[in-house]
C-alpha cells in the first residue's frame, strides 16, 4: 500500500494519499486545504483518484475539495449523516475560515460500507461524537481516525452537533477493539498506534 502525509492548511489537518502499489488507483482522504500541494504529491506517486474520502466536513478537512474533485475527477465520499457540510450554511465559517462553494457528494457512506482501490480495502466505520457523520477507516492494518481519536487524546466534542458520550461510545466500540498493533493515522498530529493509545492516552483511561 502507498500512503502518503501532507499536512495542510492554518489548523495543520493532515490529508492522506493512500494508494495500491499494483493498480496505482488511489484516494485522497481529508483535503483540507492546498489543493495544488495535495496535487502535485499526488503526481508524483503516479496514482489515478478513484476517491476523495472526507472524514468529516468541517472546513479543515474540506478546504480543499472543490479544487482538487475538479482536478482528479475523483467521487467523493462522505457520511450520509454529515452530507449537509458540503451544501454551504448559513453562517459559513468555522474555526475563522469560510466555507468553500458548495459541492454535492457523489456517494453517500454507511457504517459497513467498503472502499476499494486495486488490492487496498478499507472498511467505514460510522464514529460520530466530534459531529454527527464522522467515520474511520479501518483496513491494511491502518485506521485513519479523522478528528475521532488522536495521539494521546481525542476530538473536541463542543462544535455542532458534538457529543461526548457518543465519541467515547464510538472510540470504545469501533476502534479499541481493533488489534493493538493497528497504526493509527489522525486528522492532526502524529501517528500512533491502538495498542499505544489503549494504554497511554488520558482521555481513555480517567
Ligand atoms: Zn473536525
Ligand atoms: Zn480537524
């Protein structure tokens, strides 16, 4: 598998390119900002965008959308329950950053749905608790945790449509029961791993 980090934008969200290293078909997850910086990575792996896979739509991780759908031609992805992120609101800013031009999904995304690209398969994981359509991707001995679980802590349950008891469900549901060795790659920060942040992270353990 090709996986690839670029770390964009003010809020420093982290945009993964993950890839099939025979079928060099690819998805970006999480385009949060610079789309020309996520593009030009993207060249260089060689990789055809099959997907654009959005944790979740607060603008730091979807910043970037418009450019880069238009670019790669890519679907894009995201929770049914966080769909209505991608069609513009009201007050259009969050975090100090408008919201980009609106964009519809082309696939709605359910709990138990597959994302395939070549021999890489990934399995949606429904995590909501930091907003309501927040998913995780569980395959390849990888999870990328979006703004669910990070390294030694875990999302901000204050924005709309946030729910502490609904993220501490889903961290302890769908995502510690995954083995330890699992690598974890998160919306920000470092990577870590299951097995690091069952045993080390405050938030899990108070
Ligand atoms: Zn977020
Ligand atoms: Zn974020």
């Amino acid at each position: 598998m090709i996986l690839k980090k670029v770390v964009v934008g003010p809020l420093a969200a982290n945009c993964y390119i993950v890839g099939s290293e025979s079928s060099k078909e690819g998805m970006i997850i999480d385009p949060g900002a610079e789309a020309e910086v996520i593009l030009s990575q993207v060249k260089d792996l060689g990789l055809a965008i099959k997907f654009i896979v959005l944790t979740h739509g607060h603008i730091d991780h979807i910043g970037a959308l418009k450019e880069v759908k238009e670019a790669t031609g890519a679907e894009v992805a995201i929770h049914t329950d966080e769909a209505k992120s991608l069609q513009g609101q009201s007050s259009s800013t969050l975090f100090g950053l408008a919201y980009p031009t609106p964009l519809p999904p082309d696939r709605l995304l359910q709990d138990g749905d597959s994302l395939d690209i070549g021999d890489v398969h990934f399995l949606v994981l429904h995590t909501p608790g930091h907003s309501p359509g927040g998913i995780c991707l569980s395959g390849e001995g990888v999870v990328f945790s979006g703004d669910t679980l990070f390294n030694c802590g875990i999302g901000r349950t204050d924005l709309p449509g946030g729910n502490s008891s609904q993220l501490m469900n889903s961290i302890h549901t769908k995502l510690m029961v995954l083995p330890d060795n699992t690598a974890v790659y998160p919306g920000h920060g470092p990577e870590t791993t299951i097995g690091a942040e069952r045993s080390g992270n405050p938030f899990l353990n108070g």
